[in-house]
C-alpha cells in the first residue's frame, strides 16, 4: 500500500474511535437564573400610594484614590424625588434601596415647610426586602394630591462587576498600556434601588434630572441627555443634564471614563446618532452607524410615531462597554452594549457578530417604543417589552438589509427555540406572576423573548399586516409615556380588527390570552384518509418528556396547509381557526402529501400519519427542494422532537430526514446538526457505538461539506457563511478528519508565516489547531489574545483556549479563567468551553475545582452561576470522573452550601447515560448500521488494521 493510501486511511481510523463534546455553546443575551417563590407574594413590592413626578439625581464617583474620608469606588449620592400621595392619611413613604449607607433624610412640602419625621424611628431599612421606610412624626399624616420633595443623602458601590449591576466599574489599557478606569450603570430589571433610593418598579414613572460630579482629568461624562451646563470645581467637573423624558428608573444610564469619547456620528443635529466606546476602538463603529438610523426611520414610518418627536432633545447615543452582563440594554438616549454586539473591525468580525449587531442594534431600538415610551407595569408581563423588541430584532434588520435573510432565520434562531423552550413541564407561561428580584430576573428568559416574539409573528399572519400595525400604533398612542398591562394590548388589536372579515367574529384578545396565559406550545395531529380525502386534526399540549402527564388545554391555532399534487408555499394567510380539540378539514381524495404550518409562522408542532410521514421522506428524496426551506427546516426540528419524545419510532424518523445527506442548505442543517449532537452527547460514554454513530455523522455531513466548503468566498450568501461556520464547528468536533487537516493546515501557516485565518473560519480552525497541537501552540494564541484589541477575535480565541487537551495548558486556562484576564461576564462561558473543547478536559477540571472552589466562586461572582459550574462540569464527566465527583462533594458536604446542586448534577448526568444506553441498539439499527453489540469486534478488526498499517 503505498504512502498516501495510508495517509488517507489512518486518519479516518481514529476517527472512527475519537470522541469530542457538543461544539455549540451560545451566551445568553440576558443571564438568568432560576425562579424562585417567596413565601409572601407581595412582600418585595411597594405599595402605590405616591405618583413620583421628578427627581433630581447628583453623582460623585470616587475611583482608585479617594480623597481623604472617602472609600475608593464609592459614590455620594443625592437623591430629591417630587412626589404626590394618592390617598389622604399617610404616615410613611416607603421606597426601594440598596445603596451603601443612608446618611440623611428630609421631607418638606413644594414650597419649602419642613415635615418633621418620627422622633425616634424615623428610617427603617428592611434589607431583605429592599425597602426604605420614613416614617413620620405621630399624627402627621400626608395631604393627597398635595406635592411634597423628599430629600436623601446616601454613599452608593461602584460595583467590582457588572454582573451585580447598579453602578459597576470597568478598566482597560489604552495605546500605551496604561490601565483607564470607567464607571457605567446598569439597572434592569431591578438595580436602580443601587443608585439610588426609589421607586423601583417598571410602573413608577419619572422625568429626572441628573448631574455627575466627576474628576477634571476624566472625559466628558454620558447620560440619557445631553449635557446642559459645565461648572468648574477645582479638581472635578459638575455636568448638569438635560430633563429625562417621564420614564422608569432603570432605563437611567450614566457613563463616566477617562476617555471614552465618540467613534461614529451622523452628524444630523436634528436626528442625531452616535457610538461611544473607548478611544482605542475608534475604527469600530462604522457599521453599527450605518444600520442604526435607518432602523430608527424603518420603525418612525411603521409604527407612526417618530422617535425624535416624542420628545424634545431626544438624542440616540450607543455605547460599547468592554464589561456589560447581557447583550444590551435599552436605557433612554443611551442604549449599552457589550463591545462585541456593537463593534465591527474588518478583518477581525466575524459575519456572525456582525450580523448580531443589526439584529441587537434593532431590537433596542424597538424598546424606545415597546419598553420606553410604554413599559410593562410590573415584570409579570417583561414580554410586552422583550416580545416585541425580539420580534422587531429580525424583521425590522430584514427591512433595512434583505441580503441577511432575517424574516427567514427567525424561524430557526427564535420561533424552534421557542418550541424547545415551551417543551418542558416546568415552563411557564408567558403572563406569570414575579415578586422578588430573582423570581423577577429569572422571567427574562427564552419564553419571554422567542415565544413572545414568535406570537407576535403568528398573530401578524393571522390579522394581516396592515391590522397588526395598526394595532401597534394604537396602544402606543394610547398608553404613550405610561405603564401598559396586556389588556391594553389585547384592547388595541381588537380595535384593530373590528368589523375585519379576515378575523371575523373571533374574539382577537380572548385569542391572544390564550397563548399569553397558558403554558406550553400545542402539537397538531394530523392523519390524512388518502381514499376520501378527509383530513382528521387533533391537537394537545406537546412535552419533551414522554412521561409528563397530558394535559387537558386547547390553543387557538390558525391553520396554513400545502399539498404535494400542487403546493403553494407562499400563500400564509391562514384558512382555519382551530380553536378546540378535534377538527376536520376535507380535501380532494387522492395520494399526496400534506404540510401543515406553511413556512412555520405558527407557533406550533405537526406530526402526521405514518404514510404521510413516508410520503414526505421519499418526496425529499427525490427532490430535496420540492418542499420549501423552512418547512424542511421545520422537518427536521420536529422530528428529532418527536423522537425524543417517543412519538415516533426512530427508524422511521431516521428515514425521514435522511434527506439531509443530499441537502446543503443552511435551514435544514441548523436544526440539524442541534438535533443529531443531542444524540451523540448520549453516546459519549459508550465509544464503539459513538464510533459507529460519528461514522453516520460522516455520511450526513458529505453534500454540505461540499457544498460550502472550507474556505470563505468574498461577497458569497450570508447564509453561505453562517452554514459553513457551523457545519465545519461541528464536523471538526467530531472528528471529522478532512475538517481536522484542513483546519490544523491553517493554524500552522498562521503560526509559522503570519498568514491571516479569515475571521469567519477562525472558530474551528483555531479549535482544531490546538486540540491537535502542542502546548507551545497553545501559548501562541494565549498571548495572541492578550494583545486583541477586538473583543469578538479574543472571545473566539478564548473559546479556542478551551479545546486543547494538555493538561499544563488546561490548568493555566482556569488560572486565567479567575483571574482579570478574563472578563466576569465571559467566566462561566468559559469553564464550559473547556469542558466541551476534549473528552478529558472535565476530569483536570475537577481536581482545580476541588482545590480552588472558592477561587471559582468569588470569579463567577452570581450563586446561580457558580450552581451551573457544578452542573456543567458533571454533565461532562464519564462515569469514573462522576464517581470522583461523588466522593468530594460527599466529603466536603457540610462546608458546601450548593452539595445538593452538585449531586442533582451527577444524577442528571447519570440519566442522560442511561438514555443512550438504553436506546444504543435502537437507533443504530435505525440509521442501518446494526445493533450495538455487534460494534467491539467492528472496531477492535479497525484497530487491528490500523496496526498492521503502521507495522508495514
């Protein structure tokens, strides 16, 4: 055999028995923990007895060196609220609070008569609850409708990290590396209680006026509004701002820096746009510039209302922050940004990240709107503001650029998420109540945001274009600079649709209750009679788990349909309501098949008969675009749900989408390659039968390969690019050996000649190079990622960091996990990036943990983020590293407060094992590669060839 022929062979040998974890492991745009119920349902919120009209807020920041009798990163703070009680007869005022220290209090009426407060009691701070309570002197009541001006004086934290909020720190080197400071804030969803004393509830509305003491050498500071007046004072410079618009407290933003300054601006005085961002990112922000007035237009013209017109001096300032714990956040005049969602570099962003850009910069904007100008009244209902800003995140972006194909992606990226978010027994609906700050943080979450969106598409389909806007333009004319409730929305598209003969006597906001209301997504039954035609539809609650217990609920669902004889894959009007449990629709009698849910815009699952089934597998057989994209992309999600759930046996959903081996198109192998890693993450454990299953990966990775290929093409389909990113991800993870020579190739000429790696291959090039390289490779690119100046390119190198499997390599990883080479928002990503990144990493992973674990606390900083390090690191465990797991935290069980967490992770681990052991033989018998037994011989000859060949 000659040299080559061996070349050729031996790689695809050890591929055969290599085993790498799941390559996808996206950040969360909002981080959220788990709910939680307090025993006293209204114990965290304030009772509404004040209208607080205005306050005026005065900030001065202390950073590194303090002067003499102040804390270095502290804050003094004066808060003046102007405020009218709404009854006769008040003793108190209650407010929310978690500053520092209050260091003095006063009540006077507006024309200056003081309000004596109790003599002896006369400030409560409940600190379990967030509350601050003055009380007034006894028999001093308050005057209804009457304005009185209370004035508190109080020392606040600049926060370590933005993950606690409130007002935060952040540093970072300029051009000549010296370390600059910076203080931001960040008050969503309830961390305005950390600037300042007050009303911290979404329906609690003000207009503010801030002013920011800073020091004289520091940058000119940005607020929501622009400045209005510079005082000199010595070493340190007041800047008065211009009145907020009437608005919540956390949309305040401040930004105080050494030298963050502007590095894009239309220079429109009327319209005005800019990006803000430290001074060595000013190459940075021309691309968030180009998108974001054109956004703003689009949803001036489709919504009716002009976002310069709301109110005067309105300006549309976004800054990128290198440190920020979400995506963005949508504060009034300036919206913040983690630095990788609004900065692009050529040559460094990959078209992943850029595309992100339009899409947050959209959905942001949308919340000037839907959040701002009206704002959910109390967080039960967070999906009137983040539904409609995720909506508006795809399909005002497609508007403004075709060429991303957004109306399309959302299906895969929001609308399938929303399924598999709604799939779980435990979810919740989107209309649930939240009291305390976790329970309240944890509803911004998926539901929330994909399936309030993913209404939002269904209902637009359903009552057309032209309603659905006019419904929107209703409640926001209606409830303009107020708090809304979903009846003022249900109210709007009623008005929109009355007397409408598409929607006729349907009753739109009972319609809409019900996908608010309850929890869950439906899934629709559907058996077709082929000699009569008669189409018989059923419909329930669809569940993940095929032990959860049925559930009696209905959904309204407007129904689209399709034949296969003569298919229309553009008319998404829908025909039916089906608005209880059975119905039944006649067609033509005759052999075709049937789709349901046309294109996917409802919200909704359809598993149909097993003729169907079979007619739809041979149909893409023969014609892979005979059907439609996205409801191919719809196959395939559905499928591999309905496997998993045990609704439909895996050989013959197997068989259907096994047209994906003649299939490269990008909405088919989303969902896919999510669909066929679940499996494999079950086999890990077992590696004859994960060697046997990654040989059909193989096979159903051979025309998508080919068709995108292994190398970036200026000016190719967006959807080009982002298939190839994730394919190549995925078949490098798996061992894919063209993927892994191809990729390791790159990485050694980028090393040894400089030559570049284009940013839209870097995420597996990199990966592979280091799985495959030395430790030497490995601290090539460590330092490569020290001197980014690029948060994109050093979060995809950080990534990388993860992948290699030297044990000196992985334990300097986690060094600079907990340390500040890593920034507090990345750790927890991270740690599971080396989990995932090689088969072994978890196991040097525990023994650090094991030694460091306060160290890893004190690095996440978040309880529930040190919960899902133990979690995350058991579910990459084989059974030897659980059992090690096992012995620690049980002998560690009286100092370790999360040892329940640690064991409920060994135990889901477990189960997970046991699914794939259990199924093993079933599902290679269903993919045509015989049962599981029959794989130690298979590999054992494989190893013994290999051998031979090596001898020769």
């Amino acid at each position: 055999m000659s040299v080559l022929a061996k070349l050729v062979i031996v790689p695809a040998l050890l591929a055969l028995v290599k085993s790498e974890f799941p390559f996808e492991l996206e950040e969360d745009l909002e981080f959220q923990p788990p709910i939680t119920r307090s025993n006293d349902p209204n114990s965290y919120r304030l009772p509404d007895e004040f209208d607080p009209t205005h306050c005026d807020i005065e900030v001065t920041p202390y950073f590194e060196t303090a002067p003499a009798g102040k804390e270095p990163f502290t804050f003094d703070g004066e808060a003046i609220h102007y405020l009218k009680p709404k009854k006769d007869g008040l003793s108190s005022i209650i407010l929310q609070d978690n500053v520092k220290r209050v260091t003095g209090v006063t009540l006077t009426t507006a024309n200056g008569v003081p309000v004596l407060l109790h003599d002896t009691n006369p400030l409560e701070r409940i600190r379990q609850y967030f509350f601050l309570k003055i009380n007034l002197r006894d028999g001093t009541t308050l005057v209804n409708d009457q304005e009185y001006v209370l004035h508190i004086s109080y020392i606040g934290n600049i926060n370590e990290t933005p993950l606690t909020r409130g007002m935060f720190r952040g540093s970072y080197k300029d051009s000549n590396g010296r370390v600059r400071w910076y203080a931001g804030t960040h008050l969503q969803p309830t961390h305005g209680r950390q600037l300042f004393p007050c009303f911290d509830e979404p329906g609690f509305k003000s207009t503010y006026n801030i002013s920011v003491i800073r020091p004289a050498h520091f940058a000119k500071t940005f607020s929501n509004m622009e400045i209005a007046e510079t005082i000199e004072m010595g070493d340190r410079v007041k800047e008065i701002f211009n009145r907020t618009p009437r608005m919540s407290a956390y949309l305040i933003s401040i930004l105080i820096s050494e030298d963050f300054t502007v590095i894009a601006d239309n220079k429109n005085v009327t319209h005005p746009y800019r990006i803000i961002a430290r001074s060595t990112a000013v190459n940075q922000g021309k691309y968030a510039l180009e998108v974001g007035p054109p956004l703003t237009e689009w949803f001036d013209n489709y919504l009716g209302i002009k976002y310069y017109d709301m109110e005067p001096g309105l300006k549309n300032d976004q800054v990128a922050s290198p440190d920020w714990a979400s995506g963005a956040t949508e504060n009034w005049g300036l919206v913040s940004y983690r630095e990788v969602r609004l900065l692009c570099e050529d040559g460094e962003t990959n078209a992943l990240d850029k595309m992100y850009i339009g899409t947050i910069t959209a959905h942001e904007l949308a919340h000037k709107w839907f959040g701002n100008y009206i704002t959910a009244k109390w967080w039960d209902n967070v999906w009137v503001n983040e539904g409609f800003a995720s909506y508006f995140e795809h399909f005002a972006m497609h508007e403004v650029d075709r060429s991303l194909e957004l109306e399309a992606q959302f299906n895969i990226m929001y609308l399938q998420s929303a399924l598999s978010a709604d799939s779980s027994a435990s979810t919740r609906a989107l209309r649930h109540t939240v009291n305390s700050p976790t329970e309240v943080t944890g509803h911004f979450s998926g539901i929330s945001y994909s399936k309030g969106a993913s209404l939002l598409l269904m209902l637009k389909h359903y009552i057309s274009e032209t309603n659905f806007k006019k419904a929107l333009n209703r409640v926001l004319s209606e409830r303009a600079f107020h708090a809304a409730v979903p009846e003022d929305v249900y109210a709007a598209f009623k008005y929109a649709t009355t007397g409408d003969t598409v929607v006729g006597n349907i009753d739109i906001e009972d319609f809409i209750k019900y996908w608010v209301d309850q929890p869950g997504s439906p899934v629709l039954d559907v058996h077709v009679n082929m000699e009569t035609g008669l189409i018989e539809l059923s419909q329930e609650r669809f569940f993940i788990s095929p032990s959860a217990k049925p559930t009696e609920q209905v959904w309204p669902i407007p129904l689209t349909y399709t034949f296969g004889s003569q298919p229309n894959w553009n008319d998404l009007n829908p025909t039916h309501l089906m608005w209880k449990k059975t119905d039944q629709i006649q067609k033509a009698p005759g052999q075709e098949w049937v789709i349901f849910n046309v294109q996917q815009k409802g919200l909704y699952r359809v598993n149909y008969d097993e003729n169907n089934w079979r007619m739809l597998a041979r149909a893409l057989k023969e014609n892979v675009t005979s059907i439609h994209q996205l409801n191919r992309a719809q196959i395939v999600d559905d499928v591999f749900a309905f496997m998993r759930s045990e609704r439909m046996p895996f050989k013959l959903g197997f068989e259907v989408i096994d047209f994906l081996k003649d299939d490269g198109n990008y909405y088919s192998w989303y969902p896919a390659t999510t669909g066929l890693n679940w499996y494999r993450n079950r086999f890990l454990h077992m590696p004859e039968v994960l060697a046997v299953y990654d040989e059909v990966l193989f096979e159903f990775l051979g025309t998508v390969i080919a068709e995108v290929g292994y190398d970036y093409v200026d000016g190719e389909p967006l959807t080009k690019t982002l298939n190839r990113l994730f394919v190549l991800s995925f078949a490098c993870n798996i061992g894919h050996a063209e993927c892994v020579e191809n990729a390791v190739q790159k990485f050694k000429a980028m090393r040894a000649g400089g030559t570049p790696v284009n940013p839209n291959l870097r995420r597996h090039v990199f990966c592979a190079g280091l799985r495959e390289g030395t430790y030497d490779d490995w601290r090539w690119l460590y330092e490569r990622r020290l001197n980014s100046n690029n948060q994109g390119d050093e979060v995809a190198m950080l990534r990388a960091l993860g992948c290699s499997s030297d044990e000196k390599a992985i334990n300097e990883f986690l060094d600079m996990v907990l340390s500040d080479k890593v920034k507090a928002q990345d750790r927890a990503n991270a740690l599971t990036w080396l989990y995932a990144g090689s088969r072994g990493n978890a196991k040097v992973a525990l023994q650090y943990l094991k030694k460091n674990i306060n160290a890893f606390r004190d690095a996440v900083i978040l309880p529930a983020s040190f919960n899902s390090v133990l979690s995350n690191i058991a579910a990459y465990l084989d059974e030897e590293g659980l059992e090690d797991m096992e012995a620690w935290l049980n002998s560690v069980q009286g100092t370790l407060p999360e040892y329940n967490v640690g064991l409920s992770a060994i135990a889901s681990a477990r189960s997970s094992m046991k699914w794939g052991t259990d199924r093993a033989d079933e599902i290679l018998e269903a993919v045509g590669h015989g049962a599981a037994h029959t794989i130690v011989p298979t590999v054992t000859l494989l190893l013994s060839t290999l051998v031979a060949l090596m001898l020769r």
